[in-house]
C-alpha cells in the first residue's frame, strides 16, 4: 500500500475505531503467549493498514464508556490527529535553532500553565514526558538552592506517588531520608503530623529539608493536600514547596472545582499532566518552577555547540537533548476549540465519580473506602478479603463488560475507579456495578 493511501486509510480506521467502540470488548482477554505469536517478525511483509487494525484491536479501549481504569486519557481528538502534525515535522524543542517555531510554542504552553496557576513572571518550565520526570525535574531545582553542607531530607504524604522516592534515589537521597508524612481521615497529609516532621528534622541539625512534596490529586483516592496551612509550614522550616499535581492542576481551569489547589499559587514548584485531566495523548507532562531561576541553575551544562549566552534552548531547563515538540497539541487544541472541551470532560468526569459514590452508599453490597474529592474513588464489596477482591477484578476484565483497578490502601486491597471518559453515563456505571455483582 502506498504511503498516502495509508495515512489516508489509517485516519479513516481510527475515527471508525473509536466511533464503534462501545461494540467492542473494553479489552479482548488475550495471553501474552498468544499476542507474542501474533506480532512475531518472522521476515513476511504485510499490510500496513491490517498491522494498524490488528493494535487497535487488541489494545485497552480507553474511548470505551465503559473503560474506568487508571489514570490514562482517551484523547481529544483534534489532539490525537496533531501527533501525526508533530511527527512528521519532527522538531526538536532542546535547541532553539532546530525548532525555532516548536520552542516558541512550549513556552507559550508554560506561560499559560504558569499564569492559570497565579505563577509571577519569574517562572519558567518546561514540558516533560511526564509526572515523573517533572517530580524529579522539580527536586533537582529544589537541590539546586539547597545548602549543601546538610544532609538532604525529603518529606513526603504516605500516598505520594513512587516516582518522588525515586527521584530521591535517582538524586542519591537514599530511602531513610524519604520521610513519610501519616495522612488524615481524608487521604490528605495530616498538617499536623507534617508540623513535627519537620521539627524533628530541625532539631537534628546535620540534617535539613530539602523539599516539602505534597500531592494535589493523590493516585490512591484523588485526594489533595492542605496547600496553604503546607505553604505556611515550608515559610516557617525555610524550605522547598514542590507539588505533585500530576494529576490534578486541571481543576484550575474549573471554576467550580479550583478552590482544592487553593495555595497552589505559593509552591515553588509543581508538576502538571495535561496527558492526563487535560485530555492529552501520551505524552505531555509539565514542570513549573516559580523562580526560573533554579530550574536553570539544575540544569547548567557545557555543550557549546548547542547551547550559546542569551540564547531561547528549552534544553537548559531539561533532562532531555532530543524533545518532541508534545506541547503543539495542546496549544493547537486551546487555540482552536478553547478550554471548553476540557473543563466539560472535567466536571463530567467529577459529577459520575460522585454519582458512583451514591449508588454504591445507596447499595448494600458495596461500600465506599472515602469521599471522592475529583473522579477517583476506592471501595470494596462488603465482606471480600484481599484475595477476593483482586480476583473480583480479573474476572470483571476478562470478561470485557469494564475496566477498574484495584490498590492497596492502608494494608486493604480495594477496588479502584478513576473516571477518564468523559463518554462514560450514569448507565455505564450502573452497568459496572452490575457486571461487579455477576
Ligand atoms: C500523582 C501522580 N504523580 C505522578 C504520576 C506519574 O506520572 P507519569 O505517569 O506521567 O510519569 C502519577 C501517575 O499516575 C500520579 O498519579
């Protein structure tokens, strides 16, 4: 098949794809044997259009209503398509002279992030493949205004996400000096027990924090940290505020739902994923650091035949040499259909998750683990131990009616939904529980 012909087909494919999705399976059970033998190079050449069919149909159907797993989007369309635009242009964002236009863009990208997060002029960022490149990205700016002469301390909430003690490692911080912060009844790090960590910390005088890292959107149950009693903390131990909001920053550009990052504005750093509550495909992730300063300053690297003074390289901010050009998709979508679609798929994705908590209040088999704050909710099936539980979720998947996922929360095994269709209805979730009590 000729190349254009290809591409054509291909666009046509994938609109039906999504299109007709609800017909399918949300996942067609396959073992990993069986799709090794079926993608097997064995030297015969074959239709490139059958290959593209032959993915579509064994992925996880993320557009399906009915897909209610972890926290990976199905795209916006438009969003989708521009990835062909990036692709075939492949610009390169680290050095400004092999994508003048590319770099221009992103940071257009992160001054819009920045100015949506109340960010002052100071602050510079890039985007990143994703949260955990932007944590580490955030911890290394923190390190990079560090005293060096202590020994640096990180402080996390229990329900962090792994890529911050990774970073740590990654940064030679080894796992003793991760300090897991207890959290309250609401998943959120407890302020209090947060206040004497960081006394204890201070008292011990070799050692000091390096970085305060709390969550807006925790992976377990969606739940976001106190981020202005946590700002007034990180004034009172002279350290580093770096957010994870991976997950959630989204909601500023919800006017009913922005008041959960109230204090936001105060971090020195924080990570945003428009891949995920902004309906991005993989990837697009992004790191904003209040005073560019130190994202700067992490990054200081001598390669005079890229980098030169004055010059616009996003690569003097940045882990990476090679970058693709991601932020294109999101600026070509804001520019061309607003934030419109993005803040819908937000309040609808919260108002179902709230929906499913009712029903599963109203219901006497199921019960809920906490409130949902945005569209991610834990629960269990009353009476189910850990064992049960998991396999409760294997029969549901393999039988393709939906897609859920389960997590350990304080030594429990419970279900977990996080609500990223915002195609799914309140019948698909009815159908859910019902597929759960089959
Ligand atoms: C709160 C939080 N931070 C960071 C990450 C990691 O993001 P990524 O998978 O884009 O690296 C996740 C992923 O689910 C997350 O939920």
């Amino acid at each position: 098949m000729e190349s254009r012909a290809y591409a054509h087909a291909l666009v046509d494919l994938l609109f039906d794809h999504v299109e007709n999705v609800a017909t399918r399976p949300v996942v067609e059970w396959t073992p990993a044997r069986e799709l090794r033998d079926l993608v097997r190079i064995d030297g015969t050449t074959r239709d490139p259009l059958a290959l593209a069919q032959l993915v579509a149909r064994y992925s996880i159907q993320l557009h399906h209503p009915s897909y209610m797993g972890h926290q990976v989007c199905p795209p916006i369309l438009d969003a989708a398509t521009t990835d062909l635009l990036i692709s075939f242009l492949n610009q390169s964002t680290a050095v400004w002279e092999m994508s003048p236009i590319g770099t221009v863009i992103e940071k257009e990208i992160v001054r819009w992030l920045a100015d949506r997060a109340g960010y002052p002029d100071t602050a510079e960022g890039t985007a990143v493949s994703g949260g955990s490149a932007a944590n580490l990205t955030g911890l290394l700016a923190a390190r990079a205004r560090f005293d060096a002469t202590k020994r640096p301390i990180v402080v996390v909430g229990a329900d962090a996400h792994y890529s911050i003690a990774r970073a740590a490692a990654m940064m030679g911080i080894p796992p003793a000096d991760v300090l897991k912060v207890a959290t309250d009844d609401a998943h959120r790090m407890d302020v209090a027990a947060l206040e004497e960590t960081l006394a204890a910390v201070e008292a011990r005088g070799d050692a000091a924090v390096l970085a305060i890292v709390a969550t807006s959107g925790s992976t377990a149950t969606g739940a976001f940290d106190k981020l202005d009693e946590i700002a007034l903390l990180r004034d009172r131990y002279r350290t580093w505020l770096h957010v994870d909001a991976a997950h959630g920053a989204s909601v500023l550009l919800s006017d009913s739902l922005a008041h959960l990052v109230r204090g936001l504005e105060q971090s020195d750093s924080f990570s945003w994923d428009p891949h995920k509550m902004m309906w991005m495909p993989l990837s697009l992730g992004s790191i904003l650091v209040r005073d560019g300063v130190w994202l700067r300053r992490a990054f200081e690297a001598d390669a005079p035949y890229l980098f030169h003074a004055g010059s616009e390289n996003l690569g003097e901010m940045t882990i990476q040499c090679s970058k693709r050009a991601d932020a294109i998709k999101l600026w070509l979508v804001l520019q061309s259909r607003g934030t419109a679609p993005i803040v819908d798929a937000i309040e609808r994705t919260a108002a179902l998750t709230r929906y499913l908590y009712e029903r599963i209040v109203a219901s006497d088999d199921f019960e809920p683990v906490h409130e949902p704050a945005l569209n991610i909710l834990c629960f269990r099936r009353r009476g189910f131990d850990d064992e049960q539980t998991a396999a409760l979720r294997e029969r549901l998947l393999r039988s393709g009616k939906a897609w859920i996922t389960t997590t350990v929360l304080r030594n429990e095994r419970v279900l977990r939904v996080t609500m990223m269709n915002p195609r799914t209805t309140e019948r698909d979730v009815d159908a859910m529980l019902n597929a759960l009590r089959e």
